[in-house]
C-alpha cells in the first residue's frame, strides 16, 4: 500500500507538472492578449508595449514559463493581469470555499436522491416507478441547468409580485440563499446517478451470485443492500471522483446566474480576459483534485470489490 | 472609459418638491428649447467654450428645510458585465462600471454638470493663459480628504503624474493626459520627470499643454485626472485601493468581493455629504447572464437601478413588457455601431462599391428588429448630442436602384467570396446576420458571416490594423465617446493612420481638416465647421458604415429622485438630492 | 433483431429518431422556406398559418430552422459520441485490463483532461483550424471542429468509467474460467468484457447526448461553433429562452424535440442493454 501510495504521488507531480506546461502553451497559442484585453477598443502601440514589458509578456515564452514554475515551487501563484495586480493565491482563496461547499452540498444531495431512486427503479424493472422516474430524472439530467435556473427565477419573481413568500433571485451570504443553487447544480448529476444506478444495479443483479444470494433464500433487503448495490456502486465512483471536479468549477452557470462568487466565474473570466496566471492557476487546482480524487476511487474500488487489488 | 454627452432641442425641466415626511414629491415638468452659450469670465483672458442647442432632462431639486427622510435610505444599484472591480485604483480602471464607482469615492479639479458642460469640483476657479495651453486651477479652500487630511497642490500633482507613470502601468492616463506637456517622453520612459505639472504654492497647480485644445477640461475630467492623498497611495502599499481615500461623496465601508462595494457619505465632502443616503451599494452582476439577473432582482426589488451603463442595458428582449412603466428610463447616448471596411483590400478600396453597400441596407427594418426604443438609425459619424452632430450633412439613403448601379459601374463580381467578422457577444449576431440577408436581397451578395470568440476578434482587428493585406474584409465594431468632442470620433477614428482608424481609411482634405480643428480653440463656429467638412467626406466615401445609435435602457425605481439621463449614461450632479427608499 | 423491438416503447422510440433524421436529412428539402431570412414585422410570433411553429427573435421561421438546427445538433452528437465509445471506452478496457503502464498512461491522461480549460482548447483548436477548414469544408466545417473539441474533453469520463467496470469485470470467476481454459487476451476482452460492459456504455452514451448538444450551444453562444445562418437545437434553446415571457412557445418547441430525442434515445438504449446482456 505504501508503496502504491508513493507510486501515485510521484504520478500527480508528473500530471501537474504537465498541466502547467500544457495550460501555458495552449493559452500563449491561443489567439488574444491579454494586454489588448485590458486596453479595450483603443489602440496604442506604445503603451501596449509598455503594458507587455511590465507583465513580462515580452519576454520569449520559456522564460515566461520557468519564471512562472518556479513561483509555483516556491508557493507564489502569480499575480492576476485583469485583477491589477492581484494575487491569484487571493481570487482562488476568496473563491474556493465558496464553490466547494456549495459543490458538496449538490454532490451530497445528488447522491442521497439520486441513488436510492435508482435502486428502487432496477428492483422492478420496466415497471411504472422505473419508468416515472428514470423519465424524470432524464429531465433533470437533459434540461440545461440555466433552463432551471431561469425557471425557478422566473418563480419567485411571481411570487413575488403575487405577494407570497419568496426566496431571493440572486445573491450570496444568507441561508436561503443556498437553496436554489444547490438544487439546480444537483439536478443534473442527481438523473445522472440514478440512471446509472438503475443501469449498474440491473446489471448486477442478474450475476451469478445474485442468483446464489436468492437461492440460498437470503431476504430481498440483504440481496439488494448487501450484494448488489455494493458491486453496483463501483460505476457510481468511478464517476464521483470528476464531479468533484466538474462542480467545483463546472459550477459556472449556476454561479453566473445567481451571483455566487465562487471560483467557476473567475476561471471563465481568466480564459475569456486571457488571464493567464489565473487560468493556469485554476487547472493546477483543478488537476490536484481530479488527480486525489482518482486516487481515492482506487482505493474505493479495493473496499468495495476486495477481488480488485490496489496495485 | 466611455465619457458621453448630450444636447439637442428641448430642455425639460422637472422641479421636484421634496416630500416633507410623508408627503407625495409633486413634480413640474416645464420642457422649452433654448440656445446655451456659456461663457466663462476669468482674470487674464477670456474664453468662450461651447455655444450649442442643448436638450436636456434635469432635475431641479428645490431646497427645502431638512427632514428626516423615512425608509431605510439604501441606494442598491447595479453595475451590470463585471463580477467584481479589476481595481478601484483611478490611474487603472478602465471598464466603465468601475469608472462609476471609481467617481463616486474620488473626485478630480473639475466635474460635469448635468449639460454635461465643465464646471468645478476639486479646483474653485482656473485661469487659462492667452495662447491657451496653460491652466492654473486654485483648490477649493478647506478642501478635504475623506480622512479628514488637507488636500494640497502636491497631493494634485502627484495623482496626475501617477496616471501617466509607466511604473504603475495603467492604461488610461497616457491616452487622456497625453497632451500634457511632457507626457510621451514621460510614459516612455525616456525622462523621469513630467515637466507639465507643478505645483505653484499649496493650493495652486498649473498644467501645461503642447498643444492648445478645446477638450483638454474634458479629458481631465476623467478619473485619471482624479485628486489622490499621496498619503495613503505611498502608505498602502500595492492595495492601497481597497482603502480608498479621496474627495468624492463617499466613502467604502465594506468590499465584498464577487459581490458588492458598500459606500456610506464621506463626512468630510466639500459640498456636503449626502447623508440623507444611509448607503450606496454597487452590486456586481457579472458574465453574460448579469444583465438578466439584475432584471429579475429588479423585478423582485432587490435593486433600485439596473440597465444604466451604456454596454450593459436591460436585455432588449424585455423592453416590450417594460416600456410604458414609469420607471423605464430610455435616453440616447454617444454610441455608434458601424460597418468597417479594409480600405487596402479589394473589393472594398473602391469607393463605389462601399457606397453599394452602405445603401443597400434599410436601417429602418434594422430598428425594427432591435426594438423599438433600443435604437436610433445612425447615417453619419457623430451620434447626436455631441457637439456639431446638429450641423447638417449629406447621408446615403438606402437605395437599391443606386446600389446595384454603383455594383455595375465599379464591374464588382458578386461571386467572389466576402465575410463579415464579428465578436460573438450580445445581439451581435443578430444584427450581422440581419445586414447580411439585407445585401443578399437586395445586392443580391452572398456575404459570410464570421462570428469570433471576443479576444479572437479583438486579436484580428489589430492583424488588420497592423498588416490590412492579410486582415479582416470587413468587421461589425462600435465605438463610444471617451468624452464629448467631435475630435474623439473624427481626428480618431479616421485620420490616416491614427490607433484606431483598423480599415485604413485615408483621406487627405480629410487629414487636413482634422488637423486644423483639432488645435482650434478660440473660434468654436470654425472648429466646428472643419469637423462638419471632414465628416461630411467620410460619410460620403463611406469611412465607416454606420448603422445605428443605441439608448441607453435603464429602469429606475420610482422612489429614486436625483438622477440625470444624459448621453452618457446616467449622472447625479448633486448628490444631496439623491433618495431611495 | 426482432428482440430488441419486443417492448413497445422502445420500437416506438427507435421509429421516432428514425423519423427525426429522416426529417433533419429530407425536411429541409421538402419545406423550402429560408431559415436565414427574417421578417421584421412578425418578431417572436406564435404558430401561425404561415409559420406553423412561429418565429424567433429575428422574425425567422421556427420550423425551418428547427430543421436544420436538428441536422447539426444531430451531426455534433453522432460525431462526440463515436470518438467517446471508441477512444473513450476503447482506452479505458484496455487500461483496466491490462493495467501497468497502459493504465497509468490513460489514468492520468485523463486526470489532466479532466481539470483542462476545455474552453480555451476550443478557441485555440477553432483559431488555429478555422479558416483552413471553412475553407475546405465551408460551414460545417467549424461543426467538425466543435465536435473534436468536445469529443476531446468528453472522452475520458467514459474512459475512467470502462476502465473500473473492467477492473471489477476481470477478477469475476467466469473470467478467470475462461483463461484457465486457455482463452487469449483478444477473445476475452471481446467476447466476455466488452458484451458486459455494452450495457453501461450504450447507457452512458445515451445519456451524454443531451449534454453535448447543449455544450454545442454553449460554444456557440461565444462563436466557436456553426456558422450563421446555420443553427442547433441548443442554440435555438439558448436564444428563445431569453425571451420566454414573450413567447413560450419558442423554447417549447426545441425543448421539446431535444427532450424526445434525449428520451428516444435513452428508451433505445435501454433496449440494446437487455438485448446485449442477455443476447
């Protein structure tokens, strides 16, 4: 174990080292600057090579990376080149908590409603709950989040203007503030999991040892809970480890539309400012916890399938 | 970054009487046309500024005994397409939300009055010599900072210098304060020193120019110029702008960051604070979705003013269930979206067939589509309001006889390949593609129409403007005023060669008309006149292809009192008149 | 084959996504009405006589552009969805399978795509090959670029999938049987994993439908994606639903075609799942 641990880590340096390399040359290949970003529509060729001198851009681009990698070693992110200045260790720890406990709040309601749902639809399968819900939950997976999140808007406007009890439109800070970003954020993963719950589990159940399980006249509850939905589980982790990921910054819509300042709406800035020293921040970020995600999926797969060994 | 102004035919006045605690504010509206000339006496000279027809919408708060004002007093307004300030930091923000908010803390020597005309702010008077490039500006006595300090001429100098400092880097001084004395040696780096302003005595500052220039009060006017405390810029280090401390009406109590500045009134504001406010928020509504955000925050009375920056209006598909409240608010402004064409490139170096297709578009259909009350056509360079868009010129009416005949004479092939580049952002798409099937129907052109990612294109017009043989054919761009001056949208948009002139468009009688009004100050009737000359050429060799004036669509909740619509944007000349609910 | 039709539901699905390309493939022949050229005076109006499913926000046609926006949603999501269960699913076997270097290689490959700005590669991938291949290929060509980008960032999440489904797969004892019998690694891994894992592939596959045509949309809406007058089913979606309180219908229509399809699809995919796990 300790050895397939020492293994890995030396894999995740490798794959943020990569990230970085890859990030940088993809965003300097990229057509756009960031310089002229900043200057807007006016154009002047002296102080837009005055600008490029003092973000370092003039300089040839290894420089421009070697300078950033050994920041990075040394803890220093960089400074953001939109943010005049601003630490970028500032906008990711600003944004950061933010983005993460509303992912976890989605993840883990997703996963509490969606799981179940997707159980009880594969014990009668074809049958009038599977069907009901696995279309509902199709919906909920099909419908783009800012199609809900425009819904549920549009609702506490009538209501509003109705007089009843409303929750904010927008806005960040307050309890009730939470509810509909969660709910919109968890509504995709949440049809995604018990689809593929519901698609895992009847796969399961028609192994073998299911057909012992029975025979052997274990109780249904042990059958499903016990044998099945443990195996069946594996497929459900395997995706949990990217929709860490894809919450956390897959998250801007969501954020956009309700004013939440989390990270997901600095990354699409960066990229669309061409901040560079954000956006290589953000997929180092990102890359860290894909990659410990994926680590602890392979371990998962060694607990819940004792067959496979952790190499 | 986008400095507008207004003027026209009417001038309507509403005389609104505070309410005296819960009365209802009755409101007199008195509209009447009237020719303003200014003219401002100073002690060596004498300088006659502007003389124009002007229409304008103010509000006249009539004084009244104070009373204390119910409700909780918050003004909640949003600032619309950003998601959080780049900077507070006058010498680099840039976005013109961040300006607003900039200007609502800080304050420079002068400010614009709701005519949008100079008058003074941090500066009591100034003089101006004889041959009119150098301005002495005497500070208002007792003028304070917001920490209570005395702010004195070094303070005035060392702000203005620091805009045009290459070592701070910000992008807006060196374009705005470039006609200081000194400036371009300055911001090159190749002296150190920035010899055009200096500090006679502690309230005296002089400014010297290079050249003489007629809007030069103007460009100082903008937050570059703005007054800073040496103090606290030195003191705070590299973030000294999260405590800002200025001469403006307010000031930041609290930055939440992603999510609003809060301001309270600066006790120490030489006109007074504005403490009948409790609280000003600035709340950010950022990406493209803010603008529909802040609607239904509007709609839910979240926020008291949206749509109020020139960019960033209330979603056009909304106005028809909007229009006939009272609390939408419509005012033209110095924007122009336009048409240019890559002068050194075939087809369009030919003259003619630019006409062809500058008159094979009925802008009027175009209006249609926008919405009524989103837009104005636009058939010639200077939107209306800035000074010499009244004087007359010759348009291209669209006109697909005249069209296709210019096709014909100028033997254009309609089947080579022609592509019209846009940004994807807004309802760009929408209008290009509109313009298209326009030439395709009645040109009978089939023209491409290229959307680009937003850097992608901003990146192509510099190819274009940098080597025109391999740029762009034709691109959708707009340009709004950096200040009222007819000089901002000929002598720099399309001057042979001048930083934004991206299709190359060149003409020498124009050049020279420019040229000659640029430095014209005395005689505003013969400056004016240049102007009038030099765009009626480029109107009719199709310099740019204008297509239409946006307005500026806000709403305003109806308890907000204060607020002027001028053509850019909004504009509060006196704070103290300013109520939420 | 007859199997797969036994339900009703799913023959009936599968007849509905036949009609559907067939009307993405021939409609647009049969109805000629120009989906490119609006009418001012008929902005956003409801299904009339003449437009039978109503117009946009620039007074075109809905049906006409529902048509070929379908044919483009249509192309992306055949496109991303073959690349996905061929490298994806392709790659993820083979690195559960085999394990040891293959395994690392894909795994961490993935891990990278996973936290990639999919964005920027979409704007460098379209800039860089833009104009060659509009130039080659004229319109659609941008759609085969948006289609690589999305397919390239999609990829990974089938083959993280695969790859512990086969992890688990491979230790079964049916498996194991086989191999004591002396069966090589070919025949395993296409007669027994790959039969076991078609299920979840086809689920997965399915399901992922809805979300690239609505990513499509998303690049669209920046200017990577089909050129005008070309649209898609998202785009439509994008567009209408700005202005929703004017003119629901708008939205309706291709929400609607998008949720059958997505529904379609998915009724079919179930199908396949049974005929191939119990086939």
């Amino acid at each position: 174990m300790a050895q397939f641990l020492l293994r890995r880590l030396l894999q995740l340096v490798f794959v943020l080292f990569s990230i970085t390399f890859i990030t940088f040359i993809i965003g300097h290949l990229a057509p756009g600057d960031p310089v002229l970003a900043m200057m807007g529509n006016r154009r002047d060729p002296k102080l837009y090579e005055q600008l490029r001198r003092q973000y370092g851009l003039d300089r040839p681009w290894y420089e421009q990376y070697a300078g950033y990698l050994l920041g990075v070693l040394q803890g220093d992110l960089g400074k953001s080149y939109r943010y005049a200045g601003r630490p970028v260790w500032d906008l990711i720890r600003q944004g950061v908590p933010v983005s993460a406990s509303l992912g976890l709040a989605a993840l883990t309601l997703s996963v509490l409603l969606g799981v179940p749902i997707g159980v009880l639809a594969s014990v009668r399968a074809n049958g009038a709950f599977d069907r009901a819900s696995m279309a509902v939950m199709l919906m909920l997976f099909a419908v783009p989040g800012f199609v809900i999140a425009g819904l549920l808007q549009t609702l506490q406007v009538i209501l509003f203007q109705s007089g009843l009890p409303n929750l904010p439109t927008s806005g960040w800070g307050k309890p009730e503030n939470w509810v509909m970003p969660v709910v919109v954020l968890s509504a995709g993963t949440m049809g995604y999991l018990a689809r593929l719950t519901r698609a895992s589990m009847i796969g399961v159940l028609r192994q073998d040892y299911i057909r012992t399980a029975w025979a052997k006249g274990a109780r249904a509850r042990r059958v499903y809970m016990a044998h099945a939905l443990r195996n069946a589980l594996i497929p459900i982790v395997t995706v949990l480890g990217p929709s860490v990921a894809f919450v956390v910054v897959g998250s801007f819509v969501v954020e956009n539309v309700f004013r939440v300042p989390g990270i997901g709406f600095v990354a699409v800035q960066a990229i669309s400012t061409r901040d560079y020293p954000v956006i290589q921040s953000v997929a180092l970020l990102l890359a860290l916890i894909v990659a410990v995600m994926s680590l602890i999926t392979d371990v998962l797969y060694g607990v819940l399938d004792p067959r496979i060994r952790t190499q | 970054m986008k400095i507008l102004k207004l003027a026209t035919a009417t001038l309507a006045v509403t005389l609104l009487a505070a309410a005296c605690g819960g009365a209802t504010p009755t409101s007199v509206t008195v509209v009447q046309t009237s020719i303003v000339k200014e003219t401002q006496v100073v002690k060596e000279t004498q300088v006659v500024k502007e003389t124009q027809v002007v229409q304008q919408t103010v509000q006249v708060q009539v004084p009244v005994t104070p009373v204390p004002v119910p409700g909780t007093q918050v003004l909640r307004w949003a600032l619309e397409g950003i998601n959080e300030p780049s900077t507070l930091d006058p010498a680099k923000a840039g976005d013109s939300q961040i300006v607003f908010a900039t200007s609502l803390l800080f304050r420079g020597l002068v400010q614009l009055d709701a005519q949008l005309r100079i008058k003074p702010d941090g500066a009591e008077s100034w003089t101006v010599s004889a041959d009119t490039k150098t301005y002495t500006f005497k500070l208002r006595k007792g003028l304070k900072f917001s920490d209570g300090s005395d702010v004195t001429s070094d303070d005035v100098v060392f702000a203005i210098t620091r805009s045009l400092d290459p070592k701070v880097g910000g992008g807006n001084g060196a374009y705005y304060l470039s006609n200081i004395k000194g400036a371009a040696d300055f911001t090159s780096g190749k002296s150190d020193k920035l010899p055009g302003v200096t500090a006679l005595d502690p309230s005296t500052v002089q400014i010297a120019l290079e050249q003489p220039s007629a809007y030069f009060l103007y460009q100082l006017n903008f937050i570059t110029g703005y007054i800073l405390s040496k103090k606290s810029v030195t003191d705070g280090g590299e973030k000294w702008y999260e405590k800002p401390v200025g001469t403006g009406p307010f000031i930041l109590k609290e930055w939440q960051h992603n999510q609003k500045l809060v301001l309270t009134p600066n006790p120490y504001y030489w006109a007074g604070p504005p403490n009948q406010l409790k609280e000003v928020d600035l709340v950010f509504y950022g990406g493209d979705q803010g603008s529909v955000t802040a609607f239904k925050d509007y709609q839910t009375s979240a926020v008291d003013v949206i749509g109020s920056f020139g960019q960033t209006p209330i979603p056009s598909q909304f106005l028809p269930q909007v229009k006939d409240l009272p609390d939408f608010k419509s005012a033209p402004q110095f924007f122009v979206r336009y048409i240019g064409f890559n002068n050194k490139l075939k087809p369009f170096d030919n003259t003619m067939v630019r006409e062809a297709f500058a008159r094979g578009i009925d802008k009027s259909k175009l209006i249609k589509l926008l919405g009524d009350g989103a837009a104005r056509v636009q058939d010639r360079i200077l939107p209306g309001g800035i000074p010499g868009s009244e004087m007359k010129i010759d348009t291209l009416a669209f006109d697909i006889d005249i069209a296709n005949k210019l096709l014909t004479d100028a033997k254009f092939d309609k089947t080579q390949k022609l592509v019209l580049t846009y940004g994807a952002e807004g309802d760009n798409a929408k209008v290009v593609e509109f313009i298209v099937q326009q030439w395709k129907t009645n040109l009978g052109v089939n023209v491409t129409a290229e959307p680009l990612e937003l850097q992608t294109f901003s990146q192509k017009l510099t190819d274009t403007y940098n080597d025109p043989a391999k740029g762009l054919q034709m691109y959708f761009s707009v340009w709004g005023a950096d200040y009222p001056d007819p000089q901002n949208w000929l002598s720099q948009q399309l001057r042979t060669d001048v930083g934004n002139n991206n299709g190359h468009y060149s003409n020498t009688d124009f050049d020279g008309l420019v040229d000659k009004a640029d430095v014209e100050v005395k005689d505003v009737t013969a400056r004016l006149k240049s102007y009038n000359e030099a765009e009626q050429i480029a109107v009719t060799e199709v310099g740019w292809l204008p297509l239409f004036s946006p307005n500026t669509n806000a709403m305003v909740k109806p308890y907000v009192t204060g607020l002027v619509f001028t053509g850019q944007g909004i504009i509060i000349p006196d704070w103290s008149a300013v109520r939420a609910q | 084959m007859q199997r797969i039709f036994r339900s009703r539901v799913v023959l009936i699905s599968a007849l509905f996504l036949a009609l559907l390309i067939a009307i993405a493939i021939i409609g647009p022949l049969v109805y000629t009405v120009d989906p490119a050229t609006g009418d001012v005076e008929q902005l956003r109006a409801f299904p009339t006589l003449s437009h039978p499913l109503g117009t946009d926000d620039s007074g075109r046609d809905t049906l006409a552009r529902l048509m070929t926006g379908l044919r483009v949603s249509l192309a992306v999501a055949v496109v991303v969805e073959l690349f996905n269960v061929v490298v994806g699913a392709g790659l993820g076997v083979l690195a559960g399978y085999f394990g040891g270097w293959i395994d690392i290689l894909v795994s961490r490959i993935a891990d990278m795509l996973f936290a990639f700005p999919g964005l920027l590669l979409a704007i460098l991938i379209s800039a860089i090959f833009g104009s060659a291949v509009t130039g080659f290929a004229g319109g659609s060509g941008r759609l085969f670029l948006v289609s690589f980008s999305l397919a390239l960032v999609g990829w990974p999440l089938m083959a993280r999938y695969t790859r512990g489904q086969t992890l688990s797969l491979k230790e079964r004892s049916f498996i194991e049987s086989t191999r004591a019998l002396g069966a090589g690694d070919g025949h395993i891994l296409l007669r027994h994993i790959l039969p076991n894992l078609a299920g979840l592939i086809i689920v997965s596959a399915t399901l992922d439908v809805a979300s690239v045509i609505v990513s499509e949309a998303t690049l669209g809406l920046l200017g990577l994606s089909a050129q005008p007058p070309q649209t898609s089913l998202g785009k439509m979606i994008v567009e209408a639903f700005s202005y929703i309180t004017l003119n629901w219908t708008q939205v309706l229509f291709p929400g609607l075609v998008l949720a059958l399809l997505v529904l379609a699809l998915s009724f079919v995919g179930d199908g396949l799942q049974e005929y191939v796990e119990r086939g």
